[in-house]
C-alpha cells in the first residue's frame, strides 16, 4: 500500500508529557452557532464557580509545574493559556471568536488544559514535533509582532524545518486558524498523571468540531495513559 504523504505526524519528544491530539479536516469555519455558544455559556459560569470555591488551584499547579523547566518559569505574561482563559471568564470577558477557536477555549475552559491550534496548511506540512524550545528561538504571537522567547517552554515545531509553530502559553501568528482554514490540528498539553484528562479533551474536540464545523475528525493521545 502506498505511503499516505498527507497523513499527520506527530512526534512526542518530552519525557513525563501526555499530548492528546485532534486533526480537522474540511473545516467549515463562521461565527459560533447559538448551541455552541450556549455550551460556551455555561463552561464559563462553572469555571467562575469553581474559581469562587478555589477548586482550580490543583489542576493550575500541575500544568505551571509542567512548563517549569529550565530557564522558564510559568508566572506573569509567561503563564499557560488555560489560565488566560479562566481570568477572562471569572472578569467577565471571554471571548468568542469563530467556530474553531470557541471550540478551542470551551474544552480548555472546562479541563483548564493548555491547547494549541494549528492551521495546518500555514505550517506548510503535515509532520510535527513536541519538545522544549532552544536557546535563540522565538516567535511572533499577535498582528502587532510581539514576540514569546522560547526558551525551555514545550513547544510544537513543524518538521522538517524544526521551526517552533504553536506553546501552551501563545501560538504563532503564523499558523493561527482564521476563516478560510479548512485543516487544523488541536494539541493538548498535559502531565503525564492527566493523560486520561487529555485523551478525554481531545475525544471532546472532535465531537465538537465534527458537529459544528462538519469536519472529518481523528484523534488521540500520546504519552502514558495511567488507569484511574
């Protein structure tokens, strides 16, 4: 049978990380439709609420600890994404984008995971790497080109260049998803003691992208997968 060149790879480099994974195909991508805003509704109330009862606070350190590493320490602007996220929520300012990128927020906001997007037509291929950033490298991560160091920080790096493409803190602007994606890969981080967590995470994004964005969807997890 011949080799698919277009099938997604995707390459764990990182002891003591699970990485659940989720590849769109197809994506039809617009303004969120009222049921997924609905769902997205109520992930932001129950995130407030947990936040009043200060039942995040275990899930937070364990996803600080796994991007402490080296010279990064997840603290300030450096903190991960999910955490973001909770702040908008609990000020009353979360965002809602398109279908995709809700889709995004909403699982994060409900696992506090850190998750990446990817369009995967921008990274220019369909081989990925996940490791920690290298001395020197560096990303633009907004239009106005402010630029994440990324340095220690785990990382997504588009292969066979090696160039860094997403984090769990900020994604490059470069391969960001917008409206006329049409293939996006999702990654989500997590340490190893969450990777049903995660595999959970991604199972749940690609119902909701098969459901909302009429995707063709796959996905999975890699890393260890302990039993409960």
């Amino acid at each position: 049978m011949a080799e698919d060149m277009d099938a997604l790879s995707l390459e764990l480099a990182e002891q003591g990380v699970a990485v659940g994974w989720v590849e769109a195909r197809e994506c039809l991508v617009t303004v969120s439709p009222a049921p997924l805003l609905s769902q997205l509704d109520l992930a932001v109330a129950q995130a407030v609420e947990g936040e009043a009862r200060s039942a995040n606070g275990a899930r937070k350190a364990a996803v600080r600890d796994l991007l402490r590493f080296g010279a990064y320490k997840p603290t300030g602007r450096a903190k991960p994404a999910s955490e973001y996220l909770l702040r908008e929520a609990v000020e009353g300012r979360f965002p809602r984008i398109n279908i995709l990128a809700d889709i995004n927020n909403l699982v994060s906001l409900e696992t506090l995971l850190p998750i990446s997007l990817v369009d995967v037509d921008a990274a220019g291929g369909c081989a990925f790497r996940v490791r920690r950033g290298r001395e020197g490298e560096s990303y633009a991560f907004n239009p106005s080109g402010q630029v994440i160091d990324l340095r220690d920080l785990l990382l997504v790096a588009r292969l066979p260049s090696d160039l860094p493409c997403a984090s769990p803190v900020k994604d490059s602007q470069a391969t960001k998803t917008h409206a006329g994606t049409r293939r996006a890969m999702g990654i989500i981080y997590a340490p190893n003691a969450l990777a049903a967590e995660a595999k959970a995470a991604a199972g749940r994004m690609a119902e909701l992208m098969a459901r909302f964005a009429a995707a063709e969807v796959s996905w999975g997890i890699l890393g260890e997968e302990r039993e409960p």
